[in-house]
C-alpha cells in the first residue's frame, strides 16, 4: 500500500515538474514575441495618450496568442525548441495577418471611442461600449484558435468573424471566462504592463486555450465549412 501511495506521489511530483517547465517555457516564448512591446514599455506607459505607440505591438500580441496556442497544440507531451517555435509563428503570421489586422483597427477604434466618451463624460455609454467591446474581443479567441490551422486559408476573414460570434453565443459559459480575461488583460496592461507579458502572459494564456478547446473543436470547425 505504501509503495502505491509512493509512487502515486512521484508520478504527481514528476507531472506537476513537466507541467511547470512546459508553463515556463510557453511563458518565455510569450516574452521574446512581445519585445517591441517590452521595449516601448521602459520608455512609456500604456496609456491612452500614448496608445499610438503601441498599435504595431499589439498587432504582434496578437499574433502572439495565435503562436502560443499553435505551440501548445503540439507542446502537449514535451517541449518544442525555440526553432521551432519561430517557424510557427512565421506561419500563423503568413496565414493570419489580416485577422491580426483588423483586431488591431478594432482595438484601436474601441480606444479612441472611449476617449471621445471619457473627455465627454458620458460614463454609461462607455461602461456598455466596454461590454460590448470584451465580449468582441472575446470571441477574437476562437479566431485565433482556428488561425493556428493551415485551413483557415480556404476560410474568407468574413465568415471566421462572423462564426466566431456564432461560437461565442452558442458556448456562453466558454465566451464568459474569456470575456474575464479580456477584463483582467485589459487591467494588468494598464497597471502592470511589464509584469502581464514577463510573468503572467504566458500561463494565463495557456488556460484561455484550455478553455476554448472544452466545448470547441478545431476539426469539427472546418468539417462543418466544408459541407
């Protein structure tokens, strides 16, 4: 009995090791994608005003989440080398550029509307401008899931827009935890912008794609495009 319940505890102890290492390196990977951001960082803060400094980063923060969920995908036993890595990022770039694109312009239109609210100070139409605009953001998730497969070029950037709402409607328990994570995102980048993409980035978003992946499946996606 004693030797079951041993070995029951190294096998816990060398999984939770393996686990924290894959976080650890996931994590680095989300650093050295966001330089330009880490750099622009030591210089200014991530403000409203100085926002127009940060459009290109976010562009490449965006292709960021979309390369850690393609490293994840095929991360799930072991590690993959830095190589490798850049390879799959250069692929979801290629593949992805225009969705990155257009969730940038939103980005950026949902941050100039909010300034144009605040100096106004109608503080109701941008509380539901903020809704509105996490919940936009966070059916993004899906788009960025489904961008990480070479078959998303068969796929116009239209109709993956309009069936990422369609899958955040029809998974509201899945859009809400998403919907969360834009919100603390939104916050950390605020507040703590340094420590969102050197510690927390990377962890936070592996969970984010264990959480699309719990009722969303890739193949079946493009099984239902194809018919």
């Amino acid at each position: 009995m004693f030797n079951h319940q041993f070995d029951f505890i190294t096998d816990w102890t060398v999984s939770a090791v393996q686990f924290s290492y894959r976080l650890l390196v996931q994590n680095t990977y989300f650093i050295l994608s966001n330089s330009l951001f880490l750099i622009l960082l030591l210089f200014l803060r991530l403000t409203m005003n100085n926002f127009v400094f940060f459009i290109v980063p976010i562009f490449f923060l965006l292709a960021s989440f979309s390369a850690q969920f393609k490293s994840i995908q095929e991360s799930k036993e072991d590690t993959i080398s830095i190589g490798r890595y850049i390879s799959l990022y250069k692929e979801v770039l290629k593949n992805g550029w225009q969705t990155f694109l257009v969730y940038t312009f939103f980005i950026v239109l949902i941050v100039l509307d909010l300034r144009i609210l605040f100096v106004a100070n109608l503080t109701m139409m941008m509380y539901l401008l903020i809704i509105v605009g996490c919940f936009l953001l966070s059916s993004m998730f899906f788009v960025l899931v489904i961008s990480t497969d070479t078959r998303v070029k068969a796929i116009s950037l239209k109709r993956r827009l309009v069936w990422s709402l369609f899958i955040s409607c029809r998974l509201p328990l899945v859009t809400l935890v998403n919907f969360l994570y834009v919100l603390l995102a939104i916050f950390f980048l605020q507040n703590f912008s340094l420590a969102y993409l050197c510690f927390l980035g990377g962890a936070v978003n592996y969970y984010v794609y264990l959480n699309v992946n719990r009722r969303f499946s890739i193949d079946l996606f493009f099984e239902q495009m194809n018919r």
